[in-house]
C-alpha cells in the first residue's frame, strides 16, 4: 500500500471518529442550562397584604335637617372650627310658627269643649240620682228611670271623648314644637366644617325622605385609612395588624397605623361583569396624622400580617412547581442511546391536591437536584421554608426562564453568577 493511500485512511478514520465522538456527546445527555446561584440563608420575612382606599376622619357627623324649609341662614364656611352647640343653619320658621299657633288655638278649643261636656255629664248624672230617688217612692216610672240612666252614659262619654281630643291636639302641640325647635341646626360635636354642600336660598329636603347632607363635621385630629382588601387577603388580616401608609399627594411621607376595624360583610363591585370584584372594607387608625392629611386623599397601605425574625429564606423566584412525572431523572442508555426516565426518583415526591410538587432547584456536583419543600410566609422578595432544604445549600436562584420551564431533576448546569463587588 502506498504512503499516500495510508495518510488519506488515516485521515478518514480520525474524522469518523471526531464524528463519533460528538454524535455520542450529544446523546449522552441535555445541554447544560445556564443559571445564577446562591447560598440559602437566615433573614427577617415580613409577610405583608396591600391595599388601595382614601383617607378619612376618624369621627365625622353629616349634618342633615330634620324637616323640610328654605335654608335662611349659614353662618359657618367650609374650614371653619366649630364649637358642640354653635348655630349651623337656620331654616325659615314661618310654616312651622303658623302650625304651632294653629296647633295651641286647638288644644285651647278642645279643652274648652271638654269642659262643657263636663257639665253635661254632671248635669246628666244629677238629673239620674233624682229620677231614681222618685222611683224608689213610686214617684216616676222605670222607663224615665232607664231614660235618664242612658243619657248620663251618654254624656259620660262623650266627656271621655272630649278628654281624648284634648291629649290628641297636645300631641300634635308637641309635635308642631319639636319641629319648630329643628329648623335651628346646631352643632353635635366640636370640629372642622370639611364639605359644605348647600348654599343659603336653598332648600334642606329633610332627612326623613332621603339623604340630604348640608355640611359634614370632622374631627381632623384623629384620621384613618378607608381601605378595600381582596378576598383572598381578608383572612390573613386581623384586628391588631400594624400597616404602613403612604398617600398619594404626600410621596415622601410614611404614616404607621393599626387595624382597629374590619368589614363582616363583603363589598362587591361590578356584579355580573367579568370586572367583578370582591373586597372587604378595612379601618386603619393612623397613629401619627399629620395636619396636611384631607379627607378622600388617595392611600396605599400594607398591612404587617406576620414576621419571622430569622427565617430561612430563599428568593420567591427560586421555587418553582413541577408534576412528579416532570420531575423523573432522564438517564441515557449508552448502548442505545435511548433517553430512559428514572421512576425510582418520583417516588419522594407529594404533589398537592391539584397534582403539582414545590421544589427548590439544589447544585450537586455541576448538575441540579429538585428538592421538595414546604414554604411558609413570604415578603416582596423572599419566602420562608419551613422544610425541605437546609442553611447553607447552594440553591439556583435564576434565570427565571431557566427555573420555571427548562430545568428538570438531573440537568446539568453553567452557573454564571453576577459579580457583586464594588
């Protein structure tokens, strides 16, 4: 054989093999997936539950009239302080004034009415006690005696009659008083005029119909977060929960409050839409108010509902889900190279009641290993684990792609962390 057929044999077999070689890398298993890591630690979680609302006193009175008149006088203007009992409105007394007079000239005519059935009745009962001591004698008859027994009861009644006239027109007196009494409006309770929603000239409706506000009184010393929590936070919220509080027209001020209310009944918007929303209203008394904080400013808050002080921790981003069936080990059958799925691996796994498993991605060895784990609370940024991994374990903390679809129990690895230093 020739030196130059050897070297072109030589050659052909050495790119066969090259050939071999990578055709049986590439079967021998997946391509390693390029993550981020960290080492699990302990720190304070903070589980919190955020919410929308506006900002209201805590203590305010509408003020609303009691009965319907023309608003005559005001002295008072939004903003302004007012003491318990200073005048407010001042309705027209005109109508109210004539019923009174009409109402006393009744009374005075059922009174004088009463009294002359009175006399009646003592009349009648004379002439009865007369006509009986004659027909004890033989002297009248028993039918003038009985004619005589039935017009006393007849005027015995009707000075009974007379009587109830009397208390029905001092009734209405009353009631004529009283109503006179309620076209003055004072004030219930010391504060602050925060709306003012008549004008003088107009006419109060009366509140016995329907709401019709005149002013509304606040106490602004003491102000409180109106806030609507989701259903599905309503629970975790209890009486007590301290909340941060940011309003919208203060950004560089954080108020501190506590929950001091929180709504039985649900609140709920949109009903029948696909916008339908469920809420909770919850009262959050602001601890340190301050004098630039108005009624129906715009609030965000989150309410504390839970801390661990040295918990162990992994970022949120780190636990993904997974079926048993994605969490089989993939081994290669080298003789073959056919991919074969490991059951033996499934079997430590508890998935939930909807089918899935929680893991935490641990490095072993330039590979990864999906460990199930119970979580707990969590904040913004981290959640706590309860069991399952241990401080110290090197865990994959990203990419978030990497994470939630491509790693698998077994899959080999590039960790590429992200230098930190200054």
């Amino acid at each position: 054989m020739s030196r130059k057929k050897v070297i072109l044999i030589s050659i052909a077999l050495v790119f066969v093999a090259v050939i071999m070689v990578a055709i049986f890398s590439r079967g021998n298993g997946p391509e390693a997936v390029e993550v981020q890591t960290a080492e699990v630690d302990r720190q304070k979680i903070v589980e919190t539950v955020s919410a929308t609302g506006r900002i209201q006193p805590k203590t305010q009175v509408k003020i609303s009239a009691d009965v319907a008149a023309k608003i005559i006088q005001m002295p008072v203007e939004e903003g302004d302080w007012v003491e318990k009992g200073q005048l407010l409105v001042q309705l027209d007394r005109e109508k109210f004034e004539a019923v009174v007079e009409r109402s006393e000239a009744n009374v005075r005519s059922a009174e004088a009415d009463a009294k002359l059935a009175k006399e009646n009745m003592l009349k009648a009962e004379k002439d009865y006690e007369r006509t009986r001591e004659l027909f004890e004698r033989n002297l009248e008859s028993q039918a003038t005696l009985d004619q005589m027994y039935a017009a006393y009861q007849v005027s015995k009644a009707r000075y009974q009659s007379a009587l109830e006239v009397v208390e029905q027109g001092r009734a209405m007196l009353k009631q004529a008083r009283d109503d006179l009494s309620k076209t003055s409006i004072f004030a219930p309770m010391s504060g602050t005029i925060s709306a003012l929603n008549k004008e003088v000239g107009e006419i109060a409706l009366g509140s016995q119909f329907q709401e019709d506000v005149i002013m509304i009184i606040s106490d602004l010393g003491g102000m409180e977060a109106l806030v609507d929590v989701d259903e599905n936070d309503i629970v975790s919220v209890a009486l007590g929960d301290s909340a941060l509080i940011e309003v919208d027209a203060l950004p560089d001020r954080v108020f501190n409050g506590v929950v001091t209310e929180i709504a039985s009944s649900a609140k709920i918007t949109g009903s029948g839409s696909v916008d339908q929303k469920t809420d909770f209203e919850v009262e959050i008394t602001l601890l340190n108010p301050d004098d630039e904080l108005r009624p129906g400013m715009t609030t965000s808050s989150d309410i504390i509902t839970e801390i661990r002080q040295n918990a162990l921790a992994v970022p949120i981003q780190s636990v993904a889900y997974r079926t048993p069936e994605q969490l089989k080990r993939v081994q290669t059958d080298r003789k073959g190279d056919v991919a074969i799925a490991d059951d033996s691996a499934t079997q430590n796994y508890k998935p939930d009641r909807e089918g899935f498993v929680e893991v935490v991605f641990v490095v072993v060895d330039g590979s990864v290993v999906a460990k199930q784990v119970k979580t707990g609370i969590q904040s913004d940024t981290h959640i706590e684990i309860i069991e399952g991994i241990t401080e110290g374990s090197e865990i994959v903390t990203g990419n978030y792609r990497a994470i939630s679809q491509l790693l698998t129990n077994g899959s080999p690895i590039v960790i590429k962390n992200v230098s930190t230093g200054r």
